[in-house]
C-alpha cells in the first residue's frame, strides 16, 4: 500500500510541475492556483474558470485537473467525478495521470455514498445490537457498552468514555505523526487542515471499511494508508460478546 501510494504521488508531483509551465504565462491561473492554497476555493473556481475562457485554456489538460480538484475541494464531488471522467476519457492509455484521475474518481464517488448515507434515518440502540452492528454517535451509546474498544495501551482506563478518549488520542497521534506532510506543500495546501476517519472496528478487532475525507484525493489516500496500519484493537462487549462497531473523529493536522 505503501509503495502504491509513493508510486502514485510521484506521478502526479512529476506532472504538476509540467502544470505548472504549461499555464505559466496565465496570470488568472497562478491566481486561481493562489486562491485555492489559501482554502478559497469559490475564489480559485471563479478564477480558473475565467482563465479557461480568456487564456484560451478550456482544453489544457492541467487546467482540467486544476479545475477537478477545486470542484473536490469544494464539495462539489459530482462535478468533480464527472470532470475526472471526462479527462481520462480522452487521455491517451498510456498517460501517466491516468492513475490519479482514477483516485479522483474513486474519491469523489465515495464522498457521494457517503452523503448518501449520512441522511439515512439513525436506528436506535438495541436493533444496533440486533443487527451487529453499533454506531458510536453519541457517549450515551458508548457508555451503554460492556467495553469499549481499546487501543493498546488505554487497557486500564476508568470507565467507557475514557477508554474512547484514549483511542482517539492515539489515532490522531498516529494519524499527525506519520502524515506525509511534503504532500501538503507539493498541492500547495497549507498544514492545519481537518481529515475526517470513518471505520468499522469488527468483531475480531481488525478494522474495514476505512475511510478519510478532506480536500484532496491525495490527503485522503495518505490517510487511509495509516489509519489501515494500526494495530490491533480489543473489540467493543456487548452483552458479553464482542461487536462491531463504526467509529468517527476528524484529525487536524
């Protein structure tokens, strides 16, 4: 996983430099670009969309990407995935951000089941139990369970919502202490920026269905990368038996 993702961040690093020469004289770029690294992103969209049209830069495929991903930081993840598509569409096969184009699409589309999800009706505690399945929203959930899940570590706490505490003490800390900050600097983004975790802590202690979010596919993947090497954790009790649960934090960098 490791070297997939270095693979994958040299590629787009070594071709954001050619981004940057083949738009170099548009000022309404660097710009745009300028606005985007302050986290301006209906500024760094209004600007690159002036640019495409008074520069001429509509089919400059950088300026495309550059677009894609203000949309992504935007939240504009429908927009976002459908400019990914269209990019890789027309790429030649063997164009090597064709990998980054399918993490963009990857990405976006999963931010999309995501707000899917998020307004699905909540169901209450005991068919949770039934079903298997816990989501830990609230600390009158957490309390209510026989144990918490434990990160090593956090064995003696007092009580549930101690034991949460600690857990997420150490994921963030996992989380700031093996981010890849050059990442940050090479996007041009600065380094006090908020990803949001999501995963399943199963039965069994392992995790699954790991998921970050923030503004860049790339800082989501790094996230994902770490969180997905944490060690094993001691499972949520209910009922004496163990159970999975989904857990949330956001991290800031």
């Amino acid at each position: 996983m490791r070297y997939i993702f270095l693979l994958l961040f040299a590629l787009f690093n070594h071709w954001t430099i050619d981004a940057q020469s083949t738009a170099i004289d548009s000022k309404l770029i660097q710009r745009s670009k300028k606005a985007y690294g302050k986290l301006d992103f209906d500024k760094a969209e209004r600007l690159c969309f002036k640019a495409m049209k008074k520069d001429s830069l509509e089919n400059d495929v950088d300026v495309q990407i550059l677009l894609s991903n203000i949309f992504f930081a935007n939240k504009e993840f429908d927009k976002s995935r459908k400019l990914y598509y269209k990019i890789l569409s027309d790429l030649d096969v063997n164009d090597e951000r064709r990998t980054f184009l399918q993490s963009g699409i990857a990405r976006s589309q999963s931010h999309i089941r995501n707000e899917v999800a998020l307004k699905q009706p909540k169901i209450k505690f005991e068919e949770e139990i039934e079903n298997g399945l816990v989501t830990l929203d609230s600390f009158e959930k957490i309390s209510s369970l026989d144990q918490m899940v434990t990160y090593p570590g956090c064995e003696n706490k007092s009580d549930q919502k101690a034991t949460d505490s600690c857990l997420h003490y150490y994921i963030i800390d996992l989380i700031t202490y093996n981010f890849d900050k050059a990442i940050l600097k090479d996007l041009g983004l600065p380094e006090f920026l908020v990803l949001y975790l999501y995963f399943k802590v199963m039965p069994d202690g392992t995790l699954e269905n790991v998921e970050v979010y923030s503004i860049h596919p790339l800082i989501e993947l790094e996230g994902i990368r770490i969180l997905r090497g944490m060690p094993i954790l001691e499972p949520a009790i209910v009922n004496g038996q163990p159970i999975a649960v989904k857990e949330y934090l956001h991290v800031h960098l």
